[in-house]
C-alpha cells in the first residue's frame, strides 16, 4: 500500500495505515484520503456559515422576528419591581406566556403597551 502523499494540500486518494508506538498496545489506525480535514476545506467551511448566518439575521433570525423576554430582562427593561410586574401581569396590561414555569413576554407586546394611551395628554383614549 502506497503511503499518504501531501503536496499543496492535495491528499492522495490511497488510504494510509499507521501503527501507533505509544506507551499503550499498538492501535491501528486507517486514514484515507477523503477524511482529512485541510485548512482549505476548513476556510471553505468557515466562509459558507458565515454566510448562513448573515442570510439567517437578515430574514429576521429563522424562526421568527419575536424577541421573548425573561420576567428580569423586563424588570429591568421597565425598571419596575417583581410586584409591579406581577401587577401588570394579573390586570392584563402586559400578556405574558409560561412555558415551563418561565414566564415569557413578547417585546411586541411590550412595546405596544408602552405606545398606548398615555396620561396627561389631555386626550381621552377614545380620541386618538
């Protein structure tokens, strides 16, 4: 069997046994052309997810454009309390969902309840 031949990252297509002379029994190992990583393929690779993922964050992050925030990530958001959240949370002000014993909030829905009716504008929430 012929030996495994590297030239400018190209792999002979031959495969190549190698006896391991470690300080544990031989182990044999069969490498073949096809399975060795270059750093050409590796660059290839690199460029094709990079890629990818642009392509993902421009079409809104694959599953969705919904951005879902954990009840602290409000708190702060908000700067409000654990009590005040809870408040808006039981009075329908703010919808939330609970998966798991975790409750999410839909940032749209944030943001909707912060450009509704606003007080002290001398307009009645009919009016607008």
């Amino acid at each position: 069997m012929n030996d495994l031949v590297v030239e400018d990252n190209t792999f002979a297509r031959n495969c190549h046994m190698k006896k391991d002379k470690g300080p544990y029994p031989p182990l044999e190992i069969r490498i073949c052309g096809e399975q060795l990583i270059t750093k050409a393929y590796l660059d290839e690779f690199k460029e094709e997810l990079l890629a990818s993922i642009a392509q993902l964050l421009k079409s809104g992050g694959g599953i969705g454009s919904t951005k879902w925030l954990k009840s602290d990530e409000v708190k702060k958001l908000l700067n409000v309390s654990s009590g005040t959240l809870q408040a808006m949370r039981s009075s329908g002000t703010l919808p939330y969902t609970k998966v798991g014993g975790i409750i999410y909030y839909n940032m749209d829905d944030i943001r909707q309840m912060l450009d509704g009716p606003k007080r002290g504008t001398g307009q009645k929430e009919g009016d607008r």
